[in-house]
C-alpha cells in the first residue's frame, strides 16, 4: 500500500510540473500578432505582409506542419521592427524554429552590413527566437520591446 501511494504522489507531481509549461494552441497567429503588437512601439504604423513571405524563410517547399503564420513589419524602411509567428503541428515546433533561426541569423548579417541609426543597431542585437508550446516566435525590436512583446506573447498562450 506504501509503495502504490508514492507510485501514486510520484504521478501526480511529475504531471503538475509537466502542465506547468503547457501553452495552449488555439489562438491563429494573427490574432496572437493582434494582441501582442500592441505592446511594441509602432511610430510610423505596421503592415502585415503578404503570405508569400514564408517565401523568405523556406527554398521552395511550404512545411506541411505549418498551420499558419504572420510576419509584421514596420512601415517606415528605416525602421527594421519585425515580428513573426509561426503555429505548427503537435511536435513541429523544432523544425519549425530551425527555419525561423536560419532566417533571424540572415537576416541580422543583412542588416549589419548596412549603415543604420544605432537605434536600430540595437534591434538587430535582440533580435530572439522563441518556442512557445506549437508556436515558433521571433522578434527585431528593442530590449525594452522585445521584453513587452515576449510578455504579451506568453500571457496570450499560458493556461
């Protein structure tokens, strides 16, 4: 009897710290973008992009376990904000974040070979990919907006 109460305690606590982290994964990414844009600076107004933009982050083949996406860019060129989500496939997400990250890293080589603000020099050294549950999420923004949107984003998905 002794040992199936620990067996039993043992169950239950390894599936209280496993929910801990759970996210749920019924929020389209464009309204967690919706949500989460709010808390970023936007001067100048934000566009999203076309969804030919997954274009950019993959050769040729659209990943079968991508459920959908949305990249948000600032409107005004001499502002490099950017966000991304990515809603995958039960699984996916490490792939998924695998493209995300080749893109990010591309991309920061792109922006420091070209002469911008160091405001915006800023944003290209924050620039993150995180992994949210089935969501991949990347960010160029600056400290202080990347900590507000990453927030935003986690608040959104929590259970």
């Amino acid at each position: 009897m002794k040992k199936l109460s620990i067996l039993l305690i043992t169950v239950l606590l390894l599936t209280l710290v496993s929910c801990g982290g759970d996210y749920i994964d019924t929020v389209s990414s464009s309204e967690l973008a919706t949500a989460a844009i709010a808390y970023v600076t936007t001067e100048g107004g934000t566009r999203v992009l076309d969804d030919d933009v997954i274009l950019e982050f993959v050769e040729n083949d659209v990943p079968s376990y991508l459920r959908d996406y949305t990249v948000i860019k600032a409107n005004n060129a001499k502002n490099i904000n950017e966000i991304g989500i990515f809603r995958v496939e039960d699984g996916k997400a490490s792939d998924m974040k695998e493209i995300v990250e080749s893109y990010v890293s591309n991309l920061q080589g792109q922006y420091r070979s070209m002469q911008y603000f160091p405001e915006e020099v800023e944003k290209i050294d924050f620039a993150t990919v995180k992994v949210y549950g089935n969501y991949v999420v990347y960010s160029f923004l600056n400290e202080s907006d990347t900590e507000a949107f990453y927030t935003a984003i986690e608040n959104n998905l929590k259970k």
